[in-house]
C-alpha cells in the first residue's frame, strides 16, 4: 500500500549522481557518488548492507536478473569528461579538488 510517507533516507557524503534500482526482494541499489561505492540497502530499514568500491562512479542504471534461478545485479561505472567538469564547478564553489576517474566497466554481483 502506498501511504505517501517517507519510510527511511540515507545522507551521502558526496552528491548522488546515478540512478537507483529496487527489487521485490526488498533491496535498493545506488551508486554515482564520487565515492564510487555501488551500495545494496536493506528496502524496509535503511540499512548498508554491503558496498563496492568501483573503478569510476556508477553512471548506469543498475539492472537486476535471474539465472537458474539465482539472481544477480549488474551495474555500469565509468564517468567520462561531463563529470569531471560538473564537479570541478561543484570545487570551484567549495574550494576543493576532487579527482574524477575515467573508464567503463560493467560490475555483475550475484545476490544471496
């Protein structure tokens, strides 16, 4: 049932730029923050349940299938130069330098 109401939230210590999935097992995934950690949370609580660290950050959007019956998740990491010049304005404001990697790799997790 769809009550409207905020059920939990997460603060990220860097923008969130990438998209999120959510599975009917009860999982959300989310990556794009300059982090470059791909984070499964619990649906219910809130709660990390695990995070990897990526080449880059998660630019795609995550995709979640089933093979003989065990379920994985795949995602795409791999900002390219349109990030790096986001966050160089977001540093110009700050007063910061962040490094931005490059490159392009699809991560496959299988889940329990």
């Amino acid at each position: 049932m769809n009550t409207g109401q905020k059920v939990w939230t997460h603060q990220f210590k860097w923008h969130l730029w990438g998209p999120m999935l959510t599975t009917g097992g009860g999982l959300v995934f989310a990556g794009g923050t300059n982090d470059r950690n791909f984070r499964a949370f619990d649906a219910k609580s809130g709660k990390v349940l695990w995070e990897f660290k990526t080449n880059s950050g998660v630019t795609g959007v995550p995709s979640s299938f089933a093979i003989d019956g065990k379920q994985y998740v795949a995602v795409q990491s791999g900002w390219g130069v349109d990030a790096q010049r986001m966050q160089a304005r977001i540093d110009a404001h700050l007063g910061t330098k962040t490094d931005v990697p490059q490159g392009g790799v699809i991560w496959v997790f299988a889940l329990d």
